[in-house]
C-alpha cells in the first residue's frame, strides 16, 4: 500500500506526548498534525491507543547462516515484528563467523529477501583480520564488533596489539562484549575442583561476575579514551560498570556509549532457582543490587539504550546439565511489552522507553532518517494497547526455537500494529509477511 492515515494516536515522541494524526506515503512520514483530513489507502483508528516510534534492536543474533536449527533471519525477523521492533542489528558469531567482507555481504543478500524489519549486520573483529575490518563501509554497516570475553561461537579478541590496531585505526563505532576471560577461566576451575561437574545455573553470576565485567569494560573504555574511539558496550550487566560511563554530555556528543538488555533489567539471580538455564547469559544475570543499579543508570542516561541479545538456543539444548547449555535465549517478541510492564508499574515513562528503545539507539549509530516520528522519515512505527493483555504461551511464541524465558507471564500491555518502513507489516496478532524490510543506512 502506498498511503496509510493514522488517526488519533496518542504519539510518543522526543519527550513528550499528544493526541494527532501521521499520514505515511510511499514509506515515508509525510505529515505529522493534530488533525489530518486526508485520503489514504488504508486508514487506521488509533483512538486509545499510543503511537511510539519502531523500536532499533542494536543487539541480536539471528543465528544465520550456519546455524539455522535454531533460528533465521525469516522467522526472528518476524518474532521482532510482532514484538514492535523495527529494525535490527545481528552479530557476526553466525558459521561461518562474519569476519570478511564477502561474508558480511552475503547475510546482506540473505536478509534483503528474508527479513521482514529493517537491518544492518556487524563486521567481526578476530586477533588477525584488522584489514578487512578497516575496509568496513560506515555508510551501510553498523559498526565493529569485539567478543573482549568469549561467548557464544568463537571469536574472542585477546590480543592487545589487535585491540590497539582496532580502537586506534576505525572511525566506525566499536561494540564490544566484554568479560575478562582469565577472570572467568580462574574461577571456572575453581568451581570445578569445588563441584566437579555438578555446577548449577545459581553459580553462573559466580563464574562470570562482576570482577570480570568491570575489569574488561574499564579496560575498554581506557583504550576508547586513549584513541577518541567510538565505543558502544553491549549489555552491562553490573550496577559497579554504570559508574564508567557519563550523563553531563548530550548523546550526541557521547564517544563512549552504553546498552542494557531486558534479561538484566527484569531478571535477578534470585530467579535462577525457578528458571535455571533458562536465564542463562553471558554476561550472567547477576544479583538485585546489580539489576536496580542497572535501571537507575538508564533512567538517569548513563545507559543510553535497552536492546535484547535476542539470542536463541533450541529446548534441547538449553535442557542439558550447566555446563553443557549454552547461554542465551530469546527476547525480541517481548522486549517492549516488557519495558510496558516497568511503566504500569511506575518505574519508567512512556517517553524514556521511546528514548532508550528508538531514539538514542538511532542517535548512537547515526542510524539515517530513523527512529522518530518525524516528516520526512522513515515510517517504522508501532502501535500499542496500553489496556489489552498479553499471554506468553507457547503458541503463541514466533522464534523458531519455540521458548521463552516470558512464558506463563500475563503483560498489561499489546502490540496492535507494527509499520515497517511504511509498510504494514502487523496488524491485530496477524502478520503480513509479503514485504521485506529495508537495509538500514547510516551518517
């Protein structure tokens, strides 16, 4: 469809709220009033619902190529769709790993008839592949990715040289997973010599803690501030890491920028008991204190974005002893609805969950002609019901892994319908599935 007319929207946007309609042509917002008297090919009545910009994911792994048993691009995609989420940044620890252009490309060729949300893929950093990270293009790639701590796939960057050669020689912005691996590998044996192969979900935050967080997140930020990188440091998941980074500065202006996940927002190692691999992550889940400080580093912009780390296993794999699940899980689907959750309850405004789920992101990665309600912008919108629930059960569960840590979990809130690059693409439960999303661009 060409036209859409939204009318009515409580909209959300840069701060503040009021009831108006968005006309939307040929992908694009092209008036934002008010009240709007015009003709659209598709009309939606929005009254009592509230207009929030498309949320930008800037972390998910989409486990595609090589790894589609448990995910692909077609069905996360669709998961994040249903979710509210826009568009997407993927990881590079897919098979083969994303460590050349040829391959970087070829994700691109893979998403651009596959994906139904907008997209950009990361470059991967290994201890020997520096040139073909700086052939990276900034124009339509995201940024650079560094596992500083190995996670899933294999492609830890422990090499200080290449550290140095990359924080140094890239314009481009750096994200990076950050745990110290001989932090994590001292106290894995520990453990072991302790509990043998009989260590449990409650000892992972132990294992991965906060030690080693801080110590490779400090140590990132030293090198981004040595060589006025463009740092981004993915899912911080300690309240001792939120004192590394800056409020006085308008994000802008930020060099050295944060994220916080869902899981570390809404999860404590209090709930490791019920919910055991479950909520396994790296970097792990770690104690209350750490999940209020978390929260408190968004609300006061020391952490500029909430993304997911969408990042799912099969039931298989997670059902096996510790130390052979390996960690991750999905969120895509329920990552605004649970943001919603916090703002029923009075811990986060509707403005701020804008701000941190499609603004800042769009700020942070220069991210072109997106992640606002403006004129002459990309329309990736999302529309929500802030008075008709949600059950997460397992019907109703889109990433192909089947799961959710949400499952059994009734949200206060709904998404009624979500606009992909002008395109309907989720309307009342259903999606729409003939129109793919677009590569997103960045300045």
């Amino acid at each position: 469809m060409s036209s859409i007319l939204i009318k009515s929207a409580t909209i959300v946007n840069e701060g503040r709220q009021f009831v108006g309609d968005v006309f939307i042509r040929d992908g694009f917002i092209e008036q934002v009033n008010s009240s709007l008297n015009l003709k659209a090919d598709k009309e939606i009545n929005a009254e009592g619902l509230h207009l929030l910009p498309g949320c930008i994911d800037d972390q998910v792994h989409f486990r595609e190529p090589g790894l589609t048993h448990k995910a692909e691009i077609y069905t996360e995609s669709r998961a994040a769709v249903a979710g509210g989420i826009t568009s997407f940044m993927e990881m590079p620890n897919t098979v083969p790993n994303t460590v050349t252009q040829a391959l970087l490309e070829d994700k691109y060729k893979i998403a651009s008839g596959k994906s139904l949300a907008n997209y950009s893929f990361f470059m991967g950093a290994t201890n020997d592949n520096l040139d073909e990270v700086l052939k990276t293009n900034p124009k339509d790639v995201c940024g650079i990715k560094i596992f500083m701590g190995s996670s899933t796939g294999n492609m830890l960057v422990d090499n200080e040289k290449t550290l140095e050669a990359i924080f140094s020689s890239t314009p481009m912005l750096i994200a990076t997973h950050c745990e110290d691996e001989e932090t994590i590998q001292h106290n894995m044996e520990m453990f072991k010599q302790k509990y043998g192969e009989n260590i449990t979900p409650e000892m992972h935050p132990l294992i991965r803690n906060v030690e080693a967080c801080y110590k490779s997140s400090s140590f990132a930020v030293q090198l981004a501030k040595k060589h006025q990188s463009r740092l981004h440091i993915l899912h911080i998941s300690s309240a001792k890491e939120t004192l590394l980074f800056d409020n006085s500065i308008p994000l802008i202006n930020k060099k050295i920028t944060a994220e916080a996940c869902i899981h570390h927002l809404w999860f404590s190692d209090r709930d490791y008991a019920n919910k055991g691999n479950w909520i396994k992550w790296n970097p792990a889940v770690k104690s209350e204190e750490d999940r209020q400080g978390i929260f408190q580093a968004v609300l006061d912009g020391r952490i500029d974005v909430i993304a997911t780390d969408h990042a799912p296993h099969t039931i298989e794999e997670k059902s096996k002893p510790y130390l052979q699940a390996p960690s991750g899980g999905p969120l895509v689907q329920h990552s605004l609805l649970a943001m919603l959750e916090f703002y029923h309850k009075g811990a986060i405004s509707l403005e701020i969950i804008a701000e941190k789920m499609a603004h800042n992101p769009a700020i942070c990665f220069r991210v072109e002609k997106r992640g606002f309600i403006r004129e002459g912008f990309w329309a990736d919108l999302v529309l929500v019901d802030l008075k008709k629930g949600t059950s997460v059960d397992k019907e109703s569960i889109l990433s192909k892994c089947g799961w959710s840590p949400f499952e059994g979990y009734q949200f206060n809130s709904s998404i009624a319908h979500t606009i992909v690059s002008g395109n309907l693409a989720f309307e009342n439960g259903k999606l729409v599935d003939t129109l793919p999303g677009k590569r997103l661009a960045f300045n």
